[in-house]
C-alpha cells in the first residue's frame, strides 16, 4: 500500500461503520492488519473546491489475505452524520477487478462536490465531510469503513 501514501492527498482515518443498502454475505472491518485493508482520500485536495468542480476520489485496497479476490463493487457514500455544506456526491461503480494475494490496487472515481442551497463560493472542506466506503468481493463478503475528509 506504497503508492496512496506517495500521493498528493488527504488520508482519511479508517473505523467500522453502519450498513449501506447493499446485503453482502458478510461485512467487515477494513482497517491495518486485516485481511483487507482500504486507504482512501480525494487527489490533489485544496482547502477550496468550488461547487460542481470535479475532483477525485482515491480507493486503495491490499489484499492481506491468504488467496486471491476480485473487488466486484465499491460504493462511497456520505455519512447521514456527515452531510453538510461541502457533500461529495456518492459514487456506485461495479469494477471486477482481481487483487493477487498480498498485492493492492488503488481505484480512482470521479466525483463532484454536490451544489447545496446553502453553499456559497467561500465554503470550504474544512468543515470535514465524512464518508462511508463499502468494497464488496465476489464471493459475497463486503469491507466497509467510515473516514472523514478532515485536513
């Protein structure tokens, strides 16, 4: 997981979070040392994004387990507790994408900053969003953890 580390971004801090619409088969935690393990954070972050600008949102996923897996779907959602004046909108995206034992790869979805009635050209990302990102593998089990886009 060297490359997401190597990028000009905002690290999110990773922690279980609440079920989604998806059903996998089972859900678990994704953060250090687990079987799989999500880093995620918006490319290039500035203190100042305008309303509609497109940025993008980086998803790595390691593959620690002991087999390899394919990532079927990731979705990254706003936290209900999370919504503010600076939302991102949320992304759902099928990727069928294998991961080889102890390897990683990292996934970068567009996205844009969701216009609200009550933002206004000065508003910031200091207000910190959070977001929840579920990675659901093919074989039914999904990863899902909570960050915050703090600063």
């Amino acid at each position: 997981m060297k490359s997401l580390a190597l990028l000009p971004l905002v690290l999110l801090l990773s922690a279980c979070a609440s079920s989604t619409a998806m059903e996998p088969d089972q859900v678990y935690d994704c953060g250090p040392g687990h079987e799989i393990e999500i880093l995620a954070g918006l490319e290039g972050a500035r203190q100042h994004i305008d309303p509609g600008q497109e940025l993008a949102f980086l998803v790595e996923v390691a593959n620690n387990s002991h087999q390899d897996i394919v990532v079927d779907q990731i979705r990254i959602e706003p936290n209900a507790k999370g919504r503010n004046t600076s939302e991102l909108d949320p992304v759902y995206q099928s990727v069928q994408q294998e991961i080889l034992e102890g390897k990683d790869h990292l996934f970068r979805f567009p996205v844009r900053r969701r216009l609200n009635p009550t933002m206004t050209s000065e508003t910031t990302l200091s207000s910190a969003p959070e977001m929840t990102v579920t990675v659901l593998l093919k074989n039914g089990d999904a990863y899902r953890c909570s960050f915050s886009l703090g600063r």
